[in-house]
C-alpha cells in the first residue's frame, strides 16, 4: 500500500493522492491534507500543463536568464 511521503498515511483505493516531481529522483505522493499545506510553502503548479513540482526543477530562460521554465512543458510557469 502506498504511503504519502509527509504524514506516512495509508491511501485507500478512494482517496485521492497527488504525485509531486513526477519523473524525477526526488518523485513522491502526498495525501491531500498534506497537499494543501504544501501548495502553500513547498511545491507549486504550472498554469500551462498542471503538474506539480518543486521549484527547483524549474528550467532557465534562455532570453531573460530567469528560473521560470517549466520542466514538463517547457512552457513560462506562473504561480
């Protein structure tokens, strides 16, 4: 059975469970209590594809030089 990786609970078959650096090594699940919390401090969304990540996988902009680029859809992540 699979654990969210922040508070250890156990996910059912009903509960939902959201996979954060997909692809990644750093890749994990989290309950959505957890979730919520860390959309607050922690992880963030793309506006463009939805995944979420943590933002140090965010890519630099080659124009700007800027840490903006998302590392799923290569598409400027806004928060």
């Amino acid at each position: 059975m699979q654990k969210c990786k922040i508070c250890e609970c156990e996910f059912d078959d009903f509960e939902v469970m959201y996979e954060i650096n997909t692809g990644f090594e750093d890749e994990y699940i989290e309950c959505f209590n957890c979730h919520v919390e860390a959309m607050e401090y922690s992880i963030t969304t793309c506006n463009s594809c939805g995944e979420y990540f943590s933002g140090e996988h965010l890519k630099i902009n080659s124009v700007n030089g800027e840490q903006e680029i998302c590392p799923y859809c290569d598409e400027i992540w806004c928060d």
